[in-house]
C-alpha cells in the first residue's frame, strides 16, 4: 500500500501547532499593538505641536516679523503738537511741559528702573496705579493705546466697560487712571487722543483701528 505524502504546511514556524481560532487570535492582538503604537505616534506629534504653539504665544520677543506701519499722520482726528520723542534721565520728571493731558509725545524716560517703581515703557496691561506722562510716552513710541480715567467718585462701570474692549492678551493696551483729565476718560495713542464722558466702544474701536500699532517704534512685546 502507497504511503500517503502529508501537505507541506505553509505556516510560519511560530504558528504550528496552532489552531486556526488561535491563529485568529494572534492577528488581533498584533492589529490592537499596532493600533496603540500609532494612536501614541499621533498624540505625541499632537502634544508637541502644541508645545510649540503656546511657546510662540507667550514667549516675550522685542521686534516684529512684519513691517512697522510707521506713523498714521491722517484719521479721523487731528494730529497732536509734535513734542518730540527725546529719552531723559530717568532720576527724575520732565521739567518742561507736555501739549496734550495725557501727554502723546515729548521727552520720556528709558529704563528699567524709574522713580514711580515700574519700567519705562511699562510692560502692557491694566494698572491701579497713576503712571506719569514720562512711562506713558514711551508706550506710545512702541505703538500702544492707552486707556485712562478720571472719575470724581469710584466709577466701576467705566473701568469695567474700558477694560471689557481690551483684549485677553494685551499687547499694546495700557490702561491706567490719570488724574486731572478734561473728561472722564481719554484714549491715546502716538500723537493722537480722544475724549469722552462715557464709553463709546464705536469710536474707541475705530481709535484703535486707526492709531494702534503707528507709532516711530511700533514693537508687540516691551523689552521690560
């Protein structure tokens, strides 16, 4: 009687001997492996992504990628007397005066360290504190709108509408009282200013739109 030749198996090595459910099993498990290792490929590239992302947000830098516009000389309101842009020692206050309350150019100080305790320009943003025209200046320079208000009593709901138009990052935003102002609330910006008895945020965003960013060094991050 013939012997009868066994089929040459075309299973690899590590599979023999198994049976087919197992065999079944196997592949699933590899596709499950291979599944996580991509899903862990794809959330890592995810995450670093958004490392970069946030970095490029806060990270302070001092110069732009994009040309300064360079001073707006036109709008809708009239350019304030040019009182020059001059840096002075910063022991001490101007000993001139200024054209404009709150003054939109002339002699400002340059430091990091100034008689009021903040640097001049002041790193942008809201303060309680009364700053004087010689910090307020230099913010001007590098192409911020100021904000500031004079109220004979507490006037929160002025405060607050001012400081609702200013957005989360406030890069060339600053925001200050000013005692002394011929209105309850007067917005600056190089060589420009605007003032009003009550929050009109209309005109305040076409302000903003025309005269932000303009003035002889218009920068987005402060060196201090």
């Amino acid at each position: 009687m013939a012997e009868t030749k066994r089929k040459a198996t075309t299973r690899p090595v590590n599979r023999r001997g198994m049976t087919k459910g197992q065999i079944r099993e196997e592949r699933r498990t590899r596709s499950r492996a291979r599944a996580r290792r991509k899903r862990i490929l794809i959330g890592s590239a995810g995450l670093l992504f958004a490392i970069v992302f946030i970095a490029a947000l806060v990270v302070p830098r001092n110069t732009q990628t994009t040309p300064i516009p360079g001073v707006n000389t036109g709008g809708h309101i009239a350019l304030d007397v040019n009182d020059g842009d001059d840096h002075i020692d910063a022991t001490g206050p101007y000993d001139g005066t200024y054209s404009v309350v709150p003054a939109t150019s002339g002699p400002h100080w340059a430091s990091a360290s100034t008689p009021v305790g903040v640097s001049a320009p002041a790193r942008w943003g809201r303060y309680e504190a009364v700053l004087p025209d010689e910090v307020l200046i230099h913010n001007l320079v590098h192409g911020g709108i100021g904000f500031h208000y004079d109220c004979e009593e507490v006037c929160p709901e002025i405060v607050k509408a001012l400081d609702d138009i200013i957005p989360l990052n406030p890069s060339q935003y600053l925001m200050a009282p000013y005692p002394g102002l011929p209105s309850k609330i007067a917005i600056t910006s190089w060589r420009h200013h605007l003032y009003l008895d009550e929050v009109d945020t209309d005109q305040i965003l076409l302000f903003i739109d025309e005269y932000q960013n303009r003035g002889p060094e218009s920068v987005l991050y402060n060196e201090y």
